[in-house]
C-alpha cells in the first residue's frame, strides 16, 4: 500500500513538470524573453535630502531619529530650495500628462454654474451669498425683503488678483445695519475681522487681527462683539508656522475703537490649550461659554449679561459659573426656557444617536436634569434649532438621508414632518424671534434647492422654493 502512495505521488510530480513544459500545447521556451524595451525609461534627478543624523527623540527608552525634521520649518530657505526642486521635477511632467487639458475642461464645465446660500435675516435685511460660474470666491448680497433686488455688499474676488482671499466668517448686526467679516488669505486659519457699514458699504477704520476662529456675536445694543483671539504670535502668523497655540481668550470690541482697547472677558490661563468660544442665550441674560481641547467633549461656563451691560462692556473677567463641567460628552446650546431657569442643549450624554435635555441654572446636577426630546434608538439628531417662539425644528439622519420635522417647544411633540425627498439639508437659517426659516436641499440628482417656510399662520407649513440651483446637467 505504502509503495502504490509513492508510485502515486511521483507520477503525478511527473505529470506537473510535463504541464509546465506545454502551455496550450506550445513546448515552453527555455530561453529568456526576446522582448525588449524600444524607448529607454526616462530618468529623473530626484532632488538630495539631507539626512540629519543630530536629531534624535527618547520615547519610553527607545530612541527615534527624526532625519528630516529640518524641512517642518516652512520659512527656512533651505525648506524653501527643496520645494523648488520638488516643483521644478514635478511641474514639467504633469504639463506634458495625456488627458490632462481634457479632464481640466470637464471639471470647468461640471462646476460653471450659479450657486447661492440660504438667506440670513437680519432687521429688514437678507443677506446671501451668489458665486456666478467660475468666480473664485462667493459675493455677499444684501436684500431689503426676501423678494428684494439682490445689491452688492462685498466682493472678496476684487481683493486679491490670484482670487485667494476668502470670507470665512459673518454675522450681520441685529439690526442689519453692520456687517461683521472674517477674511482669511491663501488657505490660512488666521483671519482679520472687519465691519461694513450697510447702508453706505464703506468699512469701519478699525481690524481685528490674531483670530482663526473667532465666534463672532453681537451684544443686543449692536454696538459691538464678543470675538475669540490668541496673543500676538512670536513670528509669521499667515499659516505657514507650525507651533501650535495656545491661551485662546474671548474679548468685546466696540464698533470705532482699536482692537488695543478690547475688554478681555474670558480666559483660562491654567488650561492654555482650551478653545473657546461665547454666545448670549436667547433670552439675552446670560453669556454662555464653551470650552474645549478636542472635538469629542465640551465644557459650559456662563456669567450675567446684567453685569457686563451695566459697565457699559468694560467688566474684565467677570466670574463664570460652571454648569457642564465633566467633560464627558458633547453639548451644544439651543435655546433657554421662558422664565430664563433652563438652557437646553443637544448631548451625546447617556445618548450616541443625540437627545435634548434640559438643565437648571440653579441646579446642574445630571440627576436633576430634564429630557424635552429622548434618543432616537435609529436617527441621529444632527442639530436642532428654535423658531417663531414655540417651535422646535430637528433635523435627523435617517438611512444616509435628512429628516426634518417642526416639533412643539413646550414639550417634544412632532408637529409635521417636512417631505424634502430623498437628498440632505445642506444649510439652514431662521432664529427664535423670527417666524421664517430657510434651508437647502440636494441629491445626488439635482444640485440643490432653497427654500423658505413661514410659521406665522400657526401650524399651517407649507415649504416654498424660493430659488432652484441649476447646472447644464439638470
């Protein structure tokens, strides 16, 4: 038996080598390939890096080289050299790349058309932004009525001749009457605020500097913001640096006076990391902050309007109250209840899909909060906003899709479920005082659509389009 397996085993070993010795029949030749190449591969000078053997880190005992940490310095000239060899390798190349001309026309062609915002009111006005075709940055127009002549406000393509000055941040006063700005240049996280006059379009004299995000909001008189800065950096502050920074501190500017005679209103000096950032709650008593160092958990402080208002803005540091200080979860301000005792906010606490709970002033404690609007067990709440007083508007993703839906404020209930289709709601605007909202909608089958809904006839919803925005492909 034993010698039938081995008779078995060699001869189909055999038979293997004799396959490979036939493919299709055609003996297999035992030369090597007669191809050979008929152009010569291109050869390219790579440009020398240095390779910087002084620079080693200790981690837990083990040390870790950092050859070419000399290139994180962007403002060095060797950096500089290097780059320029990279580019003057590289550019010649993809100029000459087949197809390139023709995939560059396709994407022209795919992205000229007119794109507008949501309308934001303010007073009588409606602010928006409208980017025609191939402009490089969006314009801002301003509207007296929502059905108005739209009217140039500002234009940030006449600001730089390479297009690359961007608006990254806005909010008109309460009244409509001045226009707050963040300009960024070339792709920067640093920005400068500026104010426009509405009325005339001229800008005020004076420029906020040493912002990436500054969180502007306006105090109820309009004569002024809250703003969010860091200290003077040592160096380039354009976005080429790469230390971090650090002390972030929330100021109020007063409209006409240089940024020098800020009043600081918030700082953590023993939690230099933190960013932060404020808002006045609804009802205009209290200064909500925010503080955090990720993206997963947030803090809240608060502090009285009352006694900021009455030093006419010029209290420093007033004394900040804790109220969600554990750090453990994510919690978002929406609004306040009618007596002023409870600021709702949307949390992942206790909730991964989101709830909105509310949380008494006197009385943070999380045994003691309420729940206006329990975890969905499926739809995630992505944000939530108030309107016309009473209404709650939600937004919910549900199967890769929005939900959006007019709930009662008091407490929870659905009122109407809008029907946007199948698409996703890109933007929306509308406050509590007002009883219009807008927002956006679009799919992978049209680009997008505005529209507006009016609740000042109770329940009665009933969306209108208030622009389509089209493209050749529509």
């Amino acid at each position: 038996m034993e010698l039938m397996r081995v008779s078995l085993l060699l001869l189909l070993i055999l038979s293997i080598a004799i396959r490979f010795q036939y493919v299709n029949g055609i003996p297999r030749t035992k030369t090597k390939s007669n191809f050979r190449p008929t152009v010569k591969p291109p050869t390219y000078g790579y440009p020398n890096v240095r390779r910087d053997e002084s620079i080693v880190d200790n981690y837990f005992g083990v040390e870790i080289h950092d050859y070419y940490r000399w290139l994180e310095d962007p403002d060095s000239n060797e950096t500089a050299a290097f780059v320029r060899s990279q580019n003057h390798l590289t550019v010649p190349y993809l100029e000459k790349a087949n197809g390139r001309n023709v995939i560059k026309k396709r994407l022209e062609s795919n992205l000229d058309y007119t794109k507008y915002t949501v309308p934001v009111k303010r007073g009588n006005r409606y602010f928006s932004f409208l980017k025609t075709g191939l402009q490089n940055q969006a314009v801002v127009y301003v509207q007296n009525g929502v059905d108005g002549e739209r009217i140039e406000l500002l234009d940030p393509n006449i600001l730089a001749e390479d297009g690359t000055v961007a608006i990254t941040e806005v909010n008109p006063s309460d009244d409509g009457e001045i226009y707050a700005y963040a300009l960024s240049s070339k792709g920067s996280d640093w920005v400068t605020v500026h104010f426009k006059n509405v009325t005339s379009g001229e800008d005020f004299p004076e420029i906020l500097n040493y912002s990436k995000w500054p969180g502007i909001e306006w105090n109820k008189e309009n004569t002024g913001i809250f703003y969010s800065s860091y200290p003077k950096p040592n160096g380039t502050a354009d976005g080429s640096e790469t230390t971090s920074n650090e002390n972030m501190k929330i100021y109020f500017h007063r409209i006409g006076t240089k940024q020098e005679e800020d009043t600081l209103i918030v700082e953590f000096p023993n939690f230099p990391k933190r960013t932060i950032g404020c808002e006045i709650s609804k009802d205009g008593n209290y200064l909500i902050v925010e503080a955090s160092e990720g993206l997963l958990t947030n803090l809240v402080y608060y502090t009285e309007m009352k006694s900021i208002v009455e030093s006419e803005y010029r209290l420093q540091t007033p004394q900040l109250k804790p109220l969600l200080v554990n750090d453990d979860a994510k919690y978002d301000y929406i609004t306040s209840s009618d007596d002023g005792e409870v600021l709702y906010f949307r949390t992942n606490n206790g909730a991964p899909n989101y709830r909105i709970i509310g949380v008494y002033l006197d009385n943070s404690n999380e045994r003691y909060w309420s729940t206006l609007l329990p975890e969905n067990s499926k739809d995630v709440l992505s944000w939530a906003a108030v309107i016309n007083t009473d209404k709650l508007i939600t937004c919910y993703i549900r199967d890769v899709k929005s939900i959006l839906e007019v709930r009662r404020l008091r407490d929870g209930s659905l009122v109407k479920e809008i029907d946007i289709g199948v698409g996703t709601v890109g933007s929306f605007a509308g406050r509590k005082q007002d009883s219009q909202f807008f927002y956006s909608v679009s799919s992978f089958l049209y680009p997008g659509k505005i529209f507006s809904v009016d609740l000042q006839n109770g329940n009665i919803i009933e969306p209108k389009i208030l622009c389509r925005i089209h493209s050749e492909r529509n």
